[in-house]
C-alpha cells in the first residue's frame, strides 16, 4: 500500500489518514485490500456494537434494504416509534427526536436548552459547557466543545455557553451566581474525545440537585460512552440518575449512521411542529438498524459481557503497565478504557496499527480502547498481548533508565 498518503487527491484533506485501505471485517477482525488482519479494538470510533458482519444483523439490515430505505418524515415510520419507544424504557424517559450524527443529536439538545428558556421568557438563554468537552464540529457543537484546537479558525463562536472544570460543584455555583440566563447544564458522563475522563457519581447527583432546584435542564451527551458500552445502557445510570435531554448516536446503529435526542418529561414537548427537523433522521434503514441493535445487545447479553470482558481488560492493564514510570493513569468502564500516559504518544496508533491492532489516542497522551461489545475474554488476551509489549516498548525509548523492562536489561547486564 505504498501509494497511499496521508493526504489523498480528490477527498478534502480533514484527517492524517494512517497508510492503509480496509476492506472487510468479521466479529472483531478487519482485513486490509493486501489481506493483512487486525484486531479491532476501535470499533470505528465506538460505532460498531456488533462488530463486523454480525450473524444477526446483517439478514436483518438486508432485508430492510431490499424494502424501503427512505421515505422522509412526511409519513409515519413504524420502525421510529419502536426505536422510540425502547430508548425510552432503557432511559426511563419518553420521547425521541431522531437524525444521524452525533453532532446534529447535540445541535437538537442546545436547540431544546434555548427554547426551553424563551418559553419561560429568558431571551439570552445560557448554557453550561466543560472544559475538554467534545460536542461534534457544527459551529454551536464546536463552540459547546471545550478544545481550543477545534475552535482555531471557525472564530466567532456561538455565543451563551459558560465553561466550568469537571466534577467541582461549587465551580458551577460560583459561574452561575446571580444569572437568571441559565437553561441547562451540558456534560458527557465519560469524556471521550477528552481522554476517558468520567463525571464522579456524587457529582452527577449534586448536578441532577442542582438542576432540579434551578429549572434547569440536565442534558447528557451520551454518544460515545452510552449504549452499553459501561456495562449499562448509559453511563449515567451508574449515578441512578435520569438527564432531561441524552444525545445518542455512535454505536446506536452499529455502523449505520444515526443520531437519537431523548427526552425526559420536561423536555420531551418543546419542540412543536416546524421548530426541527431532517431529511434523513429516522429513515426506516438507519430504525431498522437501531431497534437489531438494542435487540441483539439484549439477546446476546452484551451489557454483561462488556463489564466482565471491560474488567478482565482492566486487570491485565493494571497488572502489566500500571506500575511502569510513564503511566499516569488506567481508566476503565466496561469496554471504554483510556491508558494515560505522562507524554505524547500518538506514534502509539501506528505502532499498533502495524502490529495488527487498531485503536486510537486521544487528548494526546490517552490511548483509547473502544473495542466492539462481542468482545470475549481470548481476544481481550490477543489485544494485551499486542498492546502491553508496544508500551513497554514506547516507554523504554522515553524513559531510558527508568522504566522496569530496561532495568531488568541492565542488571542482566550487570549481572553478565
Ligand atoms: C463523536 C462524538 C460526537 C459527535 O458525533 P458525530 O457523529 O461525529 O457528529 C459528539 N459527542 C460525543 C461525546 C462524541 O464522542
């Protein structure tokens, strides 16, 4: 695959494109076009639940190809209501809007928080927003986004959002002190695009407080760590909380492109008819994908099997790379772990990519697993066996003297 480059002739150049092309895939492996194998630790970015080619989705999505794939929201679409109704018995909420993205899902949240203020008559409505947020790239999702880097060029900013630090209580108090603008409070449980950074328990509580007391609404942005991915259907879940307003969409369709905004009962009827809309949000192929997903993840008891498979990942993690120098942090939940490092290492995703693994490295120095939720416990072993050997490697090259494979080097050489 010497031919390809990071920057290709005709698409737009928006990512650092690493030197491969894949082709196809089954379970959690991918083949490139030359037929060399990985194991997929990625999952597209937290997309594919299901892995690749999954034995029950695949008829399943078939079938609803060759019978409608669109036909626009003019009409009922049976399949939304099912969908619909589903996320809103997992959620314990009520009504769904649906599009296809993650961005266009966080757009409908801020759309809700602002109309939600103009009906109470706030004209200057505000929102809390948090630092290494990431929200998606429209121009209000970029600007809820807490990463200068996404912001740099796309400057003025949607205004009426107020940033506060992670998990300080008192933080938020303090910035909304005497403003009566404030609508909603605006958070991913587990920051993703951040570095695996989760919203503490008691802090999801005291925030769900807090909104309760103020008439705000509690919007989650649960589109990279919800839909099973923790071990419940949403992270936020693990806090016994319910949000007023949860943005879905990433591994939602398994692959297909999709995006849910979820309501509770204080947001569920602010939008009336004219205030929202898609063309293709709610399209019977990207229903059909949704209701195979959450039915297979049922079925096939996936919830369970990302605590069970996430924790053995976890220990392995700890036990082989927790105590080298170098390692700042392991942060595990379920089948979402970042493994932070004290220094930049996205060499680390092309090292791996060419010892056949994929993953990603986020913030810089987090190296992020997000692997399909059929994960089992043998090929959790495969990654370890891939992944712990690249970080010992990278660390050794950083930390010369320091890190414990390069002692064990040294004293067999003292030794000799
Ligand atoms: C990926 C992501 C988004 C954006 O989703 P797109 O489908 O890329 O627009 C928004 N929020 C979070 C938490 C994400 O991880």
């Amino acid at each position: 695959m010497s031919l390809l480059k990071a920057e290709s002739p005709h698409t737009m150049n928006t990512y650092g494109r690493l030197p491969v092309a894949m082709s196809h895939g089954k379970g959690v492996r991918l083949w490139d076009v030359n037929g060399k194998c990985y194991l997929d630790a990625l999952a597209g970015i937290a997309v594919n639940t299901l892995g690749h080619g999954h034995p029950k989705l695949v008829p399943a999505l078939q079938e609803q190809v060759a019978k409608m794939m669109h036909c626009c929201n003019y009409y009922h679409i049976p399949d939304q209501e099912r969908l619909a109704a589903k996320l809103a018995e997992l959620a314990g909420m009520t009504n769904t809007f649906f599009c296809s993205s993650g961005l266009e899902a966080n757009e409908a949240a801020i759309k809700l928080a602002r109309k939600f203020g103009h009906d109470k008559g706030i004209s200057n409505p505000q929102i809390i927003v948090y630092e290494k947020a990431f929200h998606g790239r429209s121009l209000a999702t970029l600007s809820a986004t807490g990463n200068t880097k996404i912001q740099k060029g796309f400057e003025p900013l949607v205004e009426g959002f107020i940033r506060v630090p992670l998990n300080d209580i008192q933080a938020i108090e303090a910035a909304t002190k005497d403003n009566p603008n404030v609508v909603a409070v605006f958070f991913e449980t587990i920051q993703g695009e951040g570095g695996i950074n989760p919203m503490h328990k008691d802090y999801l509580q005291e925030v769900r407080a807090l909104c309760d007391k103020r008439d705000w609404l509690l919007m989650i942005d649960e589109v990279q760590c919800g839909m099973g991915r923790t071990g419940k259907w949403f992270a936020h879940q693990w806090a016994g909380i319910k949000p007023d307003v949860m943005p879905l969409a990433k591994g939602l369709g398994s692959g297909v492109p999709i995006g849910a905004v979820v309501a509770g009962p204080r947001a569920a009827h602010i939008f009336q008819p004219g205030n929202h809309g898609t063309t293709f949000g709610g399209n019977p192929l990207a229903m059909r994908a949704g209701v195979e997903t959450i039915r297979i993840i049922e079925e096939d008891a996936l919830l369970d099997n990302a605590v069970v498979v996430g924790n053995h990942l976890k220990e392995e993690l700890t036990k082989n790379v927790g105590h080298l120098k170098g390692v700042k942090e392991i942060r595990a939940f379920g089948l979402m772990i970042g493994i932070e490092l004290d220094v930049p290492c996205s060499i680390i995703m092309s090292q791996a990519l060419e010892a056949g693994l994929l993953l990603s490295v986020t913030a810089d120095s987090v190296i992020r697993l997000v692997p399909p939720l059929i994960l089992s416990t043998k090929e959790a072993d495969e990654i370890i066996s891939i992944l712990v050997p690249l970080i010992k490697a990278f660390l050794d090259e950083h930390f010369d003297s320091k890190s414990s494979s390069h002692q064990n080097l040294t004293m067999q050489k003292e030794k000799a």
